[in-house]
C-alpha cells in the first residue's frame, strides 16, 4: 500500500550494547502498527556493516532478539536524488535503491546514540527518532550533561573531572585532585559509556588507583563522584506541548549487589526489583516528574529520553544522575513500561514517537539555509 509510512528500524550497532538493541527492536517490531506503517528491519551488525533484512523470515522467527540474516544485502544510507534519505545496495544485485520516510534508530550507546548515527541521518536528509546530533551528544557526556543541567537548576551530586593526558602525566596530582572536597565512597566512571560497564564503587583511597586506570581504558574522560546513599528513581519523558513526564518508578538493586552494576543489571535475573510507580508521597512525585522535564529541555533533547534522579535518603533530595536519549525498549524495559502506566500503551508510543520524527523534520526542512531577502 503506496500510502503506508515507510519506517526503517535500525538495530544492532557498534556498541557494548548490540545485545541489548536486538531485543528492543523484536519488542518494537512487534508493536509498530503494521496498518500505518511498512516496516523494513535494517542491522547493524558489530564491524559496522549495514544490511537489509527480510520482514517475512524475521516475522516467522519470532524471536525475542532480532537476528541479522546472513544472506541480508549490504546496503548504506545516502540522500537520494531527490533529496530524500535512501538504502542503497552496496554491491550491485537484484535489490534496488530503496525511498525512506523515517529511520528508528533502536540502538544504544556510543556511536548509536552520541550523536555519530544523527549526524549521518541528518546528511542523509531522512527523518528519525530520538534527538538530534546536539541533544544527542551532550546527554551522552555524563560531564557535559550534569553542566547543562545544573545551570538549569536541577541539582547533581559533586563530582570532579579527570582526563587520562593528565592522569598519565603526574598520577599523583590527578589523584589528589580526583577526591578533593569528596567523602568516601566515591563512584569513579568513565564519561561516556553507559550499563555500568567501567564503573566502580571506591571505598578506600588505595582502590582509587586501580579503578581510575580501569575506567580509563574506556574513556579519556573519567568521572569521581560523590557517593551517595541513594534512592534510584526514574522518569520516562516524551516530547510534545507541553512535555508530558511519566509517572516515576524506582529500581532497587538486589541487597547482594554494592550498586546497579553490569552483573545486576544483566547477569543477574533477580538484580533489581522495580516499583512502578515509585513509593513518593505526591510532591516527591510531582517534583522529580518536573526535574525530568527541566533536564530533557535544558539538554535539547527530541522526542524521547529516559531521565534517571538519586533521591538522597539523608536530605530527601533529588539529584540529576543522567539521562539515556534512546532507552531501552526491551518488553521489560523501563521508558515503555513507565509511558505504558501513565497511559500510553507501547504501540501508541511508537506511532507518536514516528509522527514526532516526521514532524520536526518537515520544520527543518522548511527553514532556510541561507540568506533569504
Ligand atoms: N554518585 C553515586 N552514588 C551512588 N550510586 C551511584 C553513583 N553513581 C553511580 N551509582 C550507581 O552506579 C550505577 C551506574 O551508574 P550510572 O551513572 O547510572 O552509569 P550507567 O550509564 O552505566 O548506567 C547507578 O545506577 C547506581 O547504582
Ligand atoms: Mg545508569
């Protein structure tokens, strides 16, 4: 049917998070509204290669995590003749170039969710979901990100900045400088990564050099965190006007684990239990479902974002911890789940988030691009 939406759903991904993304896009793929929408599954797969899978064979699989297909054509995104975005075969076969109305990018991490992937879908003229290349990136830099949002008065634990230059040239300053004005426990983490992966819990300060150069494997940015004796409360927030922030839920990681770590998050089946919605009294409610929104504004951000708050149990306050631009969409996950209890069913979600997408690129689209008498 010529007058169906034509969405591509991207998944997979050069990032720790590759796993994690074929299970969002099997829960996205079973939502979209077949009825609007004609759906064309494209993989990433971890060397970075982009192929076109078929509807039908993934269909039949029924899998809860998207395969890639081995005899999948290799295509890439390009902008078309037209100047709309278009998969194009990379080698020449039976497949012609393919007209696209929206990308979904269902990944997650570096190099998916940083603002790399948005700024190719920009050149490429195509719409898609989720922020842009701006909101993107400064959501992804966990430094950046609590910047922004202390300027816009939302609250974030202290914490100091490290960079490896540094660090490998007078370890012991870096190391002095990373606790300053800090209390132990610190959490050291690298700036860019996300599930936990690189992070540690420091408790005394002859751990403090270990878990520096660990974390420096994975970023040249690493961050020292005050500790603290948290609650760890999230909201769903989905663009519009006004915003509308979701009821809140509350992750409690399994008493055996010092904090939400990679093991807890998906080693471990029974890591965390979550309250949806969270155990607030109405105003705690009310006010981190308000920080949520303050945060997605001040850091741009489009369309979706999952915004997560420590609430200190010794001041009873809210903190920014960060925010994640392209959450996870797993039949488990928490943005769709929490959309979901406020009253907006995961398959509404998906037709807003695509409408969303089309929208705002009809609004780029119409500005001008140079100097217009
Ligand atoms: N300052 C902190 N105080 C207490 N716990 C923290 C702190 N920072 C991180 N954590 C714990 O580590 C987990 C992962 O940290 P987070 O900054 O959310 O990184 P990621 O992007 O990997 O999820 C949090 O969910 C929390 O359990
Ligand atoms: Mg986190």
């Amino acid at each position: 049917m010529a007058d169906k939406i034509r969405v591509v759903v991207l998944y997979g991904g050069r990032s720790g998070e590759h796993e994690v993304s074929l299970k969002s896009a099997a829960s996205v793929l079973r939502h979209l509204d077949r009825a609007r929408f004609e759906v064309i599954p494209v993989s990433i797969d971890k060397t970075g290669r982009w192929q076109w899978n078929d509807l039908g064979t993934i269909d039949q699989a029924q899998a809860a995590a998207l395969p890639i297909l081995p005899e999948a054509p290799e295509m890439r995104l390009a902008r078309g003749p037209d100047g709309r975005g278009v998969l194009i075969p990379i080698s020449a076969s039976a497949t012609a170039p393919l007209e696209i109305d929206v990308v979904f990018p269902v990944i997650h991490g570096p190099l998916c969710e940083d603002g790399t992937m948005q700024g190719l879908l920009e050149l490429a003229d195509v719409a898609y979901v989720g922020s842009g290349v701006l909101g993107s990136a400064v959501s992804m830099d966990k430094d950046v990100a609590k910047r922004l949002a202390e300027f816009a008065g939302v609250p974030v634990a202290p914490y100091r900045v490290l960079t490896r230059k540094a660090f490998v040239r007078d370890r012991a300053s870096s190391l002095a400088q990373a606790i300053e004005g800090l209390s132990l426990p610190v959490f050291v983490k690298p700036c860019n990564m996300g599930s936990s992966v690189g992070i540690h819990k420091v408790k005394t300060r002859d751990a403090l050099d270990a878990a520096l150069d660990d974390a420096f494997r994975y970023d040249v940015k690493v961050l020292v965190e005050q500790g603290i004796d948290a609650r760890e409360i999230e909201v769903a927030v989905l663009d519009g006007e006004p915003l509308f922030a979701s009821l809140a839920s509350e992750l409690n990681p399994n008493a055996h684990h010092e904090f939400y770590s990679y093991e807890a998050k998906y080693l471990d089946p029974d890591g965390a239990r979550v309250d949806l919605p969270a155990r607030l009294d109405a105003a705690q409610m009310e006010r981190v479902r308000a920080l949520a929104v303050q945060v997605f504004a001040a850091l741009e951000c489009s369309d979706l974002a999952r915004v997560d708050f420590f609430l200190d149990r010794r001041t009873g306050e809210f903190c920014f911890n960060e925010i994640n631009t392209l959450p996870g969409f797993t039949s488990i996950s928490m943005y769709p789940k929490m959309m979901e209890a406020s009253g907006v069913p995961y398959g509404e979600l998906l037709t807003r988030l695509v409408h969303l997408a089309l929208d705002r690129h009809r609004q780029r689209q119409s500005l001008e691009r140079g100097y217009a008498s």
